[in-house]
C-alpha cells in the first residue's frame, strides 16, 4: 500500500550531491509514523493508550541514487506479525514510477510508555494489521527480504 | 578504534523524546565521513581523486533508547576488504561508558565519481584499510553481523 509521498529537501542531500544514506531511513521512519497513524497509534492515539511503537532492527538496500526536490513515495507490506512485533517491507520510488530506489526490511516492537516495556498490540490495532496482512499474502516476499551482509567472491 | 564523537541534537529526538532510529544512522553515516577522512577521502581526497564511497547496505540493530545531549561515541571495527568494498560495523556508546547502544554492519562501495561506476580503491587508501584490519584481526567479530531479520517463535 502506498503510506507515505515526500519531496527530498536540500539538507538531505550530502556531497555527492545524493540523498545521505540516513536520510533514506528517515523517509521510511516517516512512513513508520503514517503506518502508525493508519493503524490507530497517531498522537491521540498514543496518549489515549500509552502505547508506541520502537525499531528493533532495520536493513537497508541503497540501489540508486536520489537527487534534491525528488518526488518520492513510499510503499509498505506488511511480512509478519505476533502479539508484540511487526516485521514489515517498505519500497522507495520515484512518484509513479516503478524502479525501487532503496528498500527496507524492519522489525518494529510494541511497547507500553509506562515502562518503556513491550506489550502486546491492543485488539483493535492488532486486528487492523492482520486484516492487511491477510490482504496481501498472497503475494511473493519482495526481494530485499531477509538480506545477510557479506562481501561476494571476488571476481577474476 | 574511537572513530566519531558527537552530542544527540534536540532535532533528532522523536514524539517519545527518544533519538529517532534514522539519527543514529546519520551518527553512524558521520562515522563513515570520519573514516574516509582517515583513508584519504576526505574533501580535498575526493577531488583529487574523483573518488568517494557510496553505502551499498546496512544493518541496524537499536538496543537502547538514548536522550538529547547524551554525549556519544562511536567505534568502528573492519571486518572485510576486497578491491572495491569494505565491509564494517559500528558501535555507539555513551562516552566512557561499555554499554552497547546501537549496532550498525554496513557496506560499502569504493566509486569513480566520473560515472558514477564502481572502482578499486587507490593503493595508499587499500594499504591504509588492509593494515587497519591486520590490526583488529585476532579480535572475534562482534555479535551484531551477519544478521537476518525475522519474528522469534511465539512465546508463551
């Protein structure tokens, strides 16, 4: 689903004239926050409950650069859920374009303020998420899914 | 070896008064700026060379929140080398202190800016990243690579 559209600003962008590897992971931290919104954990949300969600563990594929005023979106899949965690797939495009420009695979755990401890989802957003889910099972993990670092051979 | 020290900036911190997942990115984005100019790619490097490093892949795991105007540490250990990548992982911490805030394995790409396209790294920049890693190698790697992404088994 598409969660998120934005536009590079000039301060993201680092010497090379690209957008600065962190500032990839702030466009899906961004859409993390919309995912959020949509789920029922926006700001009202989350001071009704006492709940928010954390980023246990991200991987990030950078596959093309990304100039200044770019048009971007961001989509989401949804890959697993349990009680507490969330494992999920976002993809970066140009605006209505089809080329992914980076991905990122993350684990995002449900915590109670209070503590901060984990807690479980509460009915309603658990309910939300398993419904998108079961929408898009059917469908083939997307590439850049369960990625380990390494150098590959060398080559001759 | 201690390769970038920094203060969290209230601009980094999110809704939970927490430093935003993509902030440590940008700490660890700065540790790799502070490692090229190490190796010789520092500003006036790249435009005697037209080289750079690009950012390939990361992995992230946070382990610890982190409050504005913690002062910050990074430490960065090599763990890999062929012609034209290196692969490595950082570590933040307070300052001073042992405990493991936040882990990052990254990989990255040596590039002729020309193209941009892939290229060796230089021979004074390669021998300076081979002794680096000479030195670290005895050490065992650190227990944040080599990582998959994946929900644990249900507790109970």
């Amino acid at each position: 689903m598409l969660i998120h559209s934005t536009t590079v600003a000039p301060e993201w962008v680092d010497y090379n004239g690209h957008l600065r590897d962190a500032y990839y992971l702030l466009i899906f931290s961004h859409a993390t926050d919309a995912l959020m919104d949509a789920m029922g954990l926006d700001a009202a949300g989350r001071a009704a409950s006492g709940h928010s969600l954390f980023t246990l563990e991200c991987h990030l594929n950078f596959l093309h650069e990304v100039k200044v005023d770019t048009r971007l979106e961001v989509w989401a899949r949804l890959l697993a859920l349990d009680a507490k965690r969330l494992q999920l797939h976002f993809g970066l495009y140009r605006e209505g374009d089809t080329e992914l420009l980076a991905a990122s695979e993350q684990l995002l755990l449900h915590v109670d303020l209070a503590g901060p401890k984990s807690a479980p989802f509460a009915p309603a957003v658990y309910d939300w998420l398993a419904t998108q889910l079961a929408a898009q099972q059917g469908e083939p993990w997307p590439e850049h899914v369960g990625r380990v670092i390494g150098l590959p051979p060398a080559r001759k």
